[in-house]
C-alpha cells in the first residue's frame, strides 16, 4: 500500500508539490494526469527516495521513505519514461545486475522466465542493450521489476514513445502485476491508457491534487474534458 | 554486493573499446620502463665496476716513483650504480659518478651521463619511476574519470539508486574496481624488479636492498591509492565525464608540470645558488690564508717548521730525521681540506634550503611528493650524492695520509707500496638513513591520502539523483 500524506515540496521558492494526500491499495493502478511541471514525477521521486520532501510523509506498506529509505527501496521497482541501462552489457547481464542490487540471485533459466514475461525474444537476452530498441528496453525493465518481487511498482511515462503493441502487451503486464498484489503509481500524458489501465485516475496541475475519478465511472470523452478544464486552469 | 559491482565495472571496462587500447598502450609502456631500467642498471654497474677496478689496477701497478709524484696518478672512486637504479636513477645522470682521487685537490664529480646525452633527454627517461609519477596518473585518471559519471550520463543511478545499494557500497564497489586494474599495474611494475633484483643481486645485498624496495612499493601502492580515489570523487563530484576528464587532466598538467618548475624557478631566485667564480674566489683566498686566518701560507709554514723542528730538538730542516716536504704537504692537505669542507658545506646548505622549497610544492602535487619519496628509497637522491662524495673524500684524504707517511721516509715507492694504498667501495646507506631523508616526503603522501579520503567523505554524502 502507497499513503502520501500531506506531502509538500518546495524547490526555493517553487512549490512543485502542495500538500498531497493520496492512499493507493494493494493491487491497485493509479493513474496521475498533468501537464508537464504538475508534480507527478516530484510525487513519483519523493516515494523513490530520490528527493526528500519538504513536508508531509510518504509511506510504503506503512514504512516512511524519508526514515527507512533502505527498507522501503527493497518493496519498490521503478520504470522511467527511457529505461536507462548499460549499454555494454547484455539484457541478461544488465537483469542479473539490478536483481543482484536489490538482493536476489537467479539462475539463468529464472532470469528467462522473467524476461520472457516481460515479453522479450529469448535471442535477444545475449546481446548488449546498445542494440536494443526503447520498447526492448522498457520490457528488460519490467523484467526487472518482476525480478525485484516488488510491492510498489512507480512508472513514469512508461509507454512514451512505445508502439500500440508494444504499449498493449505493457498493460497487459500490470494487470498482471495487479491481480499479484502490487501497487502500482503511473504518472502518464497517455488518457487513454490511465483510462484502460488504472482503476482511479488523478488529475493535477500546479502540484495540487485536483481531481480523482473512478475510471470505470467515467467516459473518455468525459476524462478528456476533465483534463482540460483542469490543465487549462489559468495560472 | 561489492562483489556485483565490481564485477559489472570490471565487465563494463573490459568492453570499452578505448580501454582496450589504452590498457595495451600502458602495456607497452610498462615493457619499455622495466626494459629501460634494467638496461640502465647492468649497462651502469658493469662499466663502473670495471672502471673501478682498471683504474685502481693500474694505480697499484704503476712501478717506482716518488711516492708524491706517485700519488698524484690517482685514481678514481666512481659511485656503484644504486642497487634499485632500475627502479629510479633519480638524479644520477645530473650529478656525476667518479671522484677523481689525487693530493691537493679536492675532487670534483665527473661524466654526468646527461652531457652526452642528446636533447631528446630532456623528456626524461622511461623507467619505472618515471611510469609511476608520470604515466601510472593519467592510466588512472582515464580509467577512473567517468566510473560515476556514466550513471548520470546513461541515466542509470536512478535505477541504481532505486534498488538497495548504500552510496558506500557503490563507492567502495567502483572504487575497488578501478583499485583492481590499478594494482594489476602496480603488480607488474614492482614484482618484476623485484625478480630481476633477485636475479641480480649480490651476495648480501639483498639484506639491503629487499626491506628499501618492500618501502618502495608501500608508498608505490599509497601513491596509486591516493590518485585512485581522488579520480573515482571527481567523477562522482562532477557528474559529467568530460568536466571529470578537464578537472583531472589540469591536476595531472599542474602537478606534473607547472608546478615543478614554477617551484624550481622560485627556488632558485630565493636561494640562488652559489656560483663557481665567487666559489673558486673564497677558496683561493681561504686557501692562501686558512679558514682562521692564521696567515699566508709561507707564515704557516714557517710556524711549521718551528714547530717540527721543536718536536724532533733541532735547529735546522736538513738535521731533522723525517723528510720536511711530505710534513708540509699533510699540513697543507688538512688545512686546505677545512676551506673546501666549509665551502662544499655551504653549497650543501643551500642546495637543502632550495630542495626544502622545492618539497614543500609537493604540497600542492602529489607527484613531486612521490618523485622525493622515490629518490629517497632508491638511494638516488641528493642526500646519497653527497654521502658518497664525502666519503670519496675522506677517502682520498686516507691515501694522502698514508702516501706522506711514507714520503717522510722514503723517496721511492714500489708496486709493494702501492698496493697497501686500500681500493675504494661505496655502498649507500641503509634503509633507517633513507627512510629519514624521505621522512618529510613521506608526511606530505600522507596528507594527500588523507585529503583523497575526504574528498571521497564529501563525494559520496552527495551522491543524489
């Protein structure tokens, strides 16, 4: 379970994120809309411990970042926009790498299964990642996250830039994942993936939390227009 | 976890192409000091040996003569090539090896190999000591200037940092890597000499040279330590390759090079030296009338003269038993021989005030601290050139003794005598003497390993996304 509470960050006199408040269950998608500057990847890095905030509490199956940030990093996996690997190693190299870090050692069938979950091509898994395109990468970074056994599962823009098909067998592995227990907390420009994907939906815009929905109680056309007349809010 | 790390490290610079090549061209380099070294150890120690044993053969087998006109044939006291020249031959090339041995005259040292040498000398000699304080920095700076600043390039350190790795982990991890290839350098440059000084040394000097080499690749190992971390920090403080690259690339330029001569320069015009016409001034006249000036010298001799012919109760010089002469030309030998200690003393005096100034720039550059801490070990520093000249001296001094002694009774001497005039032998002293010459060079390594650790406390509390 992911719990923001009244979570607040400044950058000098910027507030980027104002006093969130935010419980997302085990098994849940949640989907954050905004436009760019809305505070969804703030959130994202607050709870990944990358930044501390200024005020408020993140919390992870009830452990705050700020104070366990050690713990906390073991129950999460993290999915950028680009996932960013290293490009002389291979796929296998880079997966047995990141699961190393977080504690866990597969063999090589282990880290197949993994891969092949995520939907890479098993003749891929011996070459390096320099040769690999971005959807190919974003699959060795799920692969990583099911590796990790994570509870809390943060994306942000996972699917920019990703072909239909490859955004599609993306959200078919959430779903999974949900249906496994794992929270998940997606910040994303894609409508209708939030729409298609996460169970509630929130809009923000000036590092506020203005909006939540239910995604099934709401059209997309309606989502549409809720994402506008909340982004177009003047300043 | 190191283990991971290092390992993926280690994998990563294995597969950089530019690393392959810049390993072979360390190798190749390392090939050519060791080479270089060695060649200049047997070639060296060959030749002088030799011509210490020639010169002293044909002295002792010069046949009769007056003992005075005999001694002036002399022969030469040439300094051994130090036992770890191949290591470092310091300052060996500028400084001379042979001591010309003959009465009157205070030698002066001879055949600096650098006067033969063309300009291409001017770039230095590859050996190992040349490798370490010059080449060893910029492997390790290349090898180290992106070992964080990847992540941030590739994007990387925030799925690194997202997992459960400590920043100490992943500092020590990349750290140890780098250390790793470092000391797979350091390894072959200090266990070939080693094999190559077994292989060589005479019997009982390894006693001698063994502990002064173990020194050696201790500060050797410090050195590339320090160096490492100081590389591993910038690229971690920078975050970015190439400002990694420019900040540790101007190091090495200012250490390696600007920094040397700018102290040198400084040194000299604060402590100029003391030039060979006002030197060659003050001897003569120091000369004509002693360092108290106890009057010219026909006064002194006049004195003397009263003063043996008082000792042996006569009247006149040609009623004393002993020959006058040989007593004049000791009297004289020791009096002169006070001038030129003094005058050699001041020299010395100045060149340590001018070297303390030099050394205290090491403060500013670790590697002018190493390249004194490695004259030092090696036994080819400034402190061993005047040990050895002082004992030559000495030596020389020795055989004017004996040679007068003689004189005083007999007009000629024979090969019988010439051969009890003993055969000159230098070794430099051991390793409590060395250590205490690069005793200072030594504290300021020290700083700079302390000052690299902070540099790392400071680099990996900020270590952030």
């Amino acid at each position: 379970m992911l719990k923001a509470e009244q979570l607040t960050k400044r950058f000098g006199d910027h507030l980027a994120l104002d006093h969130l408040d935010l419980t997302i269950e085990s098994g849940e998608v949640y989907c954050l809309l905004g436009s760019n500057g809305a505070g969804k990847s703030t959130t994202i890095n607050i709870f990944l411990g990358f930044i501390p905030a200024s005020s408020g509490r993140a919390l992870i199956d009830d452990l705050e970042v700020s104070v366990n940030n050690h713990a906390t990093r073991n129950l999460v996996a993290y999915i950028p926009e680009v996932v960013n690997l290293y490009p002389t190693l291979t796929g296998l190299e880079n997966l047995a790498f990141f699961s190393g870090l977080a504690g866990f050692r597969y063999s090589r069938a282990e880290m197949a299964a993994f891969t092949d979950t995520a939907g890479l091509q098993p003749e891929a898994l011996d070459k390096r990642v320099s040769s690999y395109s971005k959807g190919m990468r974003q699959k060795v970074g799920i692969a990583i996250a099911l590796a990790k056994q994570a509870r809390a599962l943060f994306l942000d823009e996972p699917t920019s830039g990703l072909d239909p098909h490859a955004s599609n067998e993306f959200a078919q592995i959430i779903t999974r994942l949900s249906g496994q227990g794992v929270s998940t907390l997606m910040a994303t420009h894609d409508l209708l993936m939030a729409k298609n994907l996460g169970h509630r939906i929130g809009i923000m815009h000036q590092g506020r939390l203005q909006q939540e929905l239910r995604s099934d109680a709401v059209s997309y056309a309606e989502l549409t227009d809720r994402y506008l007349s909340t982004v177009n809010q003047p300043v | 976890m190191l283990r991971l790390i290092i390992q993926k490290e280690l994998r990563e610079i294995g597969r950089t192409g530019k690393m392959g090549w810049l390993l072979t061209g360390v190798a190749v380099l390392v090939a050519l000091a060791l080479y270089n070294g060695y060649a200049y150890y047997t070639d060296h120690s060959a030749l002088l040996r030799e011509s210490q044993r020639v010169t002293y053969e044909q002295f002792i087998s010069q046949g009769d003569k007056n003992p005075h006109l005999g001694a002036h044939f002399g022969f030469y006291a040439y300094k051994p090539t130090a036992d770890l020249a191949l290591v470092d031959n310091g300052i060996e090339d500028y400084t001379g090896t042979s001591f010309y041995l003959e009465p009157h005259q205070r030698g002066v040292v001879k055949f600096r190999e650098v006067s033969d040498a063309t300009a291409l000398r001017s770039f230095g000699f590859l050996n190992i000591s040349y490798f370490a304080q010059f080449i060893l920095p910029l492997f390790i700076f290349l090898l180290s200037h992106n070992v964080f600043a990847k992540e941030w390039e590739n994007g990387t350190i925030k799925m690194v940092l997202s997992a459960r790795v400590m920043a100490r982990q992943l500092f020590a991890g990349k750290l140890l890597a780098c250390w790793l290839l470092v000391l797979a350098v350091v390894a072959v440059l200090s266990l070939v000499p080693l094999v190559l000084l077994l292989a060589r040394a005479e019997a009982g000097s390894l006693g001698r040279v063994l502990p002064a080499y173990g020194c050696y690749v201790l500060g050797l190992l410090a050195y590339a330590l320090l160096l490492t971390i100081i590389g591993v920090a910038t690229s971690l403080l920078t975050r970015n390759s190439s400002l990694a690259l420019v900040a540790l690339t101007g190091f090495w330029l200012l250490g390696v090079f600007l920094v040397p001569r700018l102290a040198g320069e400084l040194a000299r015009r604060v402590q100029p030296a003391i030039t060979s016409v006002a030197f060659d001034d003050e001897t003569f006249h120091d000369k004509q009338y002693g360092v108290g000036k106890q009057g010219t010298k026909d006064q002194r001799r006049d004195a003397l003269a009263d003063s043996v012919m008082a000792k042996y109760g006569v009247r006149r010089l040609e009623d004393l038993p002993v020959f006058f002469i040989p007593i004049t030309i000791e009297f004289f030998e020791e009096s002169d021989g006070r001038v030129m200690d003094r005058a050699y003393g001041a020299i010395e005096h100045n060149e340590a005030r001018q070297n303390r100034l030099v050394l205290a720039s090491a403060l500013l550059s670790p590697f002018l601290a190493f390249r004194d801490f490695s004259m030092h070990l090696t036994a080819t520093d400034m402190n061993t050139h005047h040990d050895f000249t002082q004992r030559a001296e000495a030596h020389r001094r020795r055989i004017g003794v004996i040679v007068d002694d003689f004189y005083q009774k007999n007009t000629v001497a024979g090969n019988d005598f010439w051969r009890t005039v003993p055969q000159f032998a230098y070794a430099a002293p051991g390793l409590g003497w060395r250590l205490g010459n690069a005793a200072p060079a030594i504290g300021i390594l020290l700083l700079w390993l302390l000052g690299a650790l902070g540099l790392m406390t400071l680099a990996y509390r900020r270590m952030r996304v």
